[in-house]
C-alpha cells in the first residue's frame, strides 16, 4: 500500500510522523513549500510534545514533497487533511479540499482510496466520489476517517485516541476500511463503523457539544458573580456526578483555536441549511462572544478610562502550550485595549511569533521576553491561557514584580486565598480589591 498524506499541519504532519514511526512509508504532500522545505531537513514545523523526536525518528519512513504530481502518482490510498475553515455565514469553506480533489483527479494512475479526516460538512464524502469519477476515469472508494486530536496532546492522542469512526458505503468497503484501522491504532481503541454521514456529524457533534459544555459553565460563571457564588465550587460539586464529569468545566474567557469556533458555526449552517436550526449550538455562540465581553467590562468598571494604560498580556495562544493564535480569545481582547489606547507588553514564548504576523501594524505592542519585563511598568496584568508557566507563578512573583499587583485572570488559574497582597479579579469568583 502506498500511502499519500495531503496537507501536513497539525492533522497531516502527526498522523505521517506516527504512521511513519510504526514502520511505514509516507508521502507527506503539502503546497506551503517553506513548510516542506523545513519538513525535508527534518525540522517539525509545529510545536507538539514529543513530535520533533518522532520525526527525527521515523525520517527514513517519510518523504515530503510540494509537488502534486509526485505525491499522487503511484499512490492507492490519500488521506486528506487540508484546513476547511470557516466561511461566510459560517458555512465550512471547502475551498482547499476541492483544491485537493483536482490535483487528485489530474494526478491518479489507478484506482484509489481516498480517506477524509479534514472536518467537513454531512455529505462531502458522498459527493467526493461523484466529484472525482466525474473528473478522471479511476474508481475511488471514499473513507469518512474523522480526527479528535487535540492540539498541545496531538501526539498522545494519535498514538492513543479515544476512538476511531469510519464512515463507509458499502460492506467492501467496510472490509477495507476495518484493515486500515489497524495501521491507524491499535486493537484496543473502539471502532465504530458507520455510514459516511453519521461519521460527518459526530465530529461536528462532538466539538459543538465540548464547546457547550464550556459555553454553559461559563455562562453559570456570571451567576456567580451576581449571587456570590464561587463557580470553581459550583464545576466541583457538578463534576462529582459522574453523569456530568469534570472536562471542560473551567470557567474562562471562552473557547477559540482553530476547531470550536468554526465548528460551531459549521453545525449550525449545516442544520439551518437542513431548516432544522439548532439553537442550541447558536447559543453556545453567542455565550462565548460575550463571556470576551464580560471579562472587558470587569477592566473597564476598575479602570475608567485605558488610554495610555501600559497593559501586560499573558498567553496569546488559544490555549496554553501551543504557538496557535488561530480564533484566540487574546485577538479581540487585545484589538479592543489597543482601540482605548493602552500600550501592551505582551509575553507568550510560543504564541508571540504567530501574534505579530496579526498585529503587524501596531506599534503598541511590545513583544518581551520575560514575564517579569513585560509586568515590569505595567499598571495590570490580564492572562489569557493556561499555560503552565503561568500557573507555577506566585503572588508573591507578581508584588514584587508591578507597581501595584493588580491581576485580571481570565484562566481562574490561582486560588482566590493564595493571591492575598495583590487586587486580584477572576472569573465567578469572589474578588480581592483594593483597599
Ligand atoms: N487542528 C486540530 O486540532 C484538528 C483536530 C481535529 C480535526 N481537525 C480538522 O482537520 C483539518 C486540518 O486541520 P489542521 O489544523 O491540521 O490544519 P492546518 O491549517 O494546520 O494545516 C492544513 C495544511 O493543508 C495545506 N494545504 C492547503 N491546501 C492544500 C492543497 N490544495 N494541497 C496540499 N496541501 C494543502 C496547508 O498548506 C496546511 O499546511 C481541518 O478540517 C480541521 O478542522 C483539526
């Protein structure tokens, strides 16, 4: 079996490497030809626990190459893992996997399977096939393969997912795919086999249902606030049901990257389309646009006016551990403070390179390489992610650091009691304010 992977970022790139490390050989096809450039001199071009190991590992097994024709020629079986963002209205922009499916159809010399683990709209995968045999002569059987890796634990979670779905159309094909399963993981993971359009919609399902569950806490988090409850108490006392369970229960300052937000405006599209509207999922939306707004009204009610404020901005990465910025709650926020005036002195050693390729422009923002550099002057701290670096910090680290400790923590990463000595606001929780 020859086997071509198509698009090499984070689904692309780990799926290769640890398909690679278990022996067998990858074509990793990609357009971005500084990216396949890095990837040939064996460097990882993202930032994922152990990847840039494995890929130096595996290197013999992997060849990856920026030409079309040298990727699909020769190939029976292509995995897709191009990008299909977020469009207008929220409809998926599919404009990539087409793009893909051309150079297939130009590219084939035989008959070939091609497996789907881009997230792509209920449908796609019936329509690939009619797409392709309408465009070259070969016979190609389509695999719905949908990916629940999540960044920051892709490895681990390809090595070791939770499960792995198949959607298929026909009992051979069912055959086949059950084979190809176990190149992808080992026996013990469950299996479910399905039709191509179950297989679509449980991984819209699945992201849109993780993002309400962080939409709902968040949303109870503001009770808090009014009644004087404590929402890390109110997640504890719910997640000991073991019903409900602790994922995804922190409150914040809402969900981004590149998955939640644009999959959640994907399924809605996708049921409006159906005139099935999924309110639901439209409110896990909007929940999250204004938990941003929330956090940005509790600055603005202790600061009246940021002009000329000087701003440390902790963690601009979606979430921590990743230099991804793609749909990063920091984005907004920050626009917003650079809008009122304030200066930011931003620290984020993963994410700050990504973050400059969006605020180019701005002057105002100072890229530092310490966190005490950048709470150095500063007259307020906001964190944004999860970082770990930033939940081993003290609240001594931060007395002695600013002029005056005063931190919006938009992680809830602290103990309320354990930032005694500093002014200290989170998120449904009580504050510590000034004296
Ligand atoms: N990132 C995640 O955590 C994650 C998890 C599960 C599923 N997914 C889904 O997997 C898909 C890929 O996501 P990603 O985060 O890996 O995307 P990505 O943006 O990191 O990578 C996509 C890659 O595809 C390449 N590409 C685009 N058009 C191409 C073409 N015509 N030919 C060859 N290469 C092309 C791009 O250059 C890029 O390197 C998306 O549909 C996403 O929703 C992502």
């Amino acid at each position: 079996m020859n086997m071509t992977f198509v698009g090499m970022g984070y689904v692309g790139l780990v799926n290769s490497v640890i398909l690679a490390s278990y022996n067998h050989n990858i074509i990793g096809f990609d357009i971005d030809k500084e990216k396949i450039s890095l990837l040939k001199q064996g460097v990882s071009t993202i930032e994922e626990p152990n990847l840039q190991t494995l890929l130096t590992e595996a290197q013999h097994n992997l060849r990856f190459t920026s030409n079309a024709k040298d990727a699909i020629r020769g190939s029976n079986v292509i995995v897709i893992c191009v990008d299909t963002p977020q469009g207008k209205d929220g409809e998926p922009d599919l404009t990539h996997f087409y793009e893909v499916l051309d150079e297939i159809a130009d590219n084939a010399t035989q008959n070939c399977c091609i497996i789907i683990r881009s997230t792509v709209p209920v449908g796609t995968n019936r329509l690939t096939k009619k797409y392709l045999e309408s465009k070259c002569n070969y016979r190609f059987q389509v695999i719905s393969m949908p990916e629940f890796l999540s960044q920051g634990n892709a490895v681990k979670d390809t090595i070791n997912p939770s499960r792995l779905v198949i959607g298929v159309t026909s009992p051979e094909a069912e055959i086949f795919a059950k084979s190809l399963a176990g190149i992808f993981v080992n026996k013990k993971v469950p299996l479910l086999v399905t039709t191509p359009e179950t297989a679509e919609l449980i991984k819209y399902a699945s992201n849109s249902f993780l993002a309400m569950k962080i939409s709902y806490i968040n949303s109870i988090s503001r009770l808090c606030d009014k009644v004087d409850a404590d929402i890390d108490k109110v997640a504890l006392g719910m997640s000991l049901d073991p019903r409900i369970g602790p994922s995804f229960l922190k409150a914040g300052v809402g969900y981004g990257g590149s998955c939640f937000p644009k999959d959640t405006n994907g399924l809605y599209w996708i049921s409006d389309d159906n005139a099935v509207p999924l309110d639901l999922v439209k409110a896990t939306i909007t929940e999250n646009d204004a938990q941003i707004k929330y956090f940005l009204d509790k600055i603005t009610k202790r600061f009246k006016s940021l002009n000329n404020l000087k701003i440390a901005v902790f963690g601009v990465g979606f979430k921590g551990g990743t230099e991804d910025v793609r749909n990063s709650p920091a984005i907004p926020i920050v626009k917003y403070l650079l809008e009122k005036g304030a200066y930011i002195n931003l620290y984020d050693p993963l994410a700050e390179e990504n973050f400059h390729k969006v605020f180019s422009r701005h002057t105002h923002i100072a890229y530092l390489d310490y966190p005490q550099d950048a709470l150095k002057n500063s007259d307020f701290v906001i964190i944004l992610n999860d970082s770990d670096e930033f939940k081993k910090l003290t609240a001594d680290f931060y007395i002695e650091n600013m002029k005056r400790p005063i931190i919006f923590d938009g992680r809830n990463l602290y103990k309320v009691e354990d930032m005694k000595g500093t002014e200290y606001y989170s998120i449904g929780r009580p504050s510590l304010k000034k004296k």
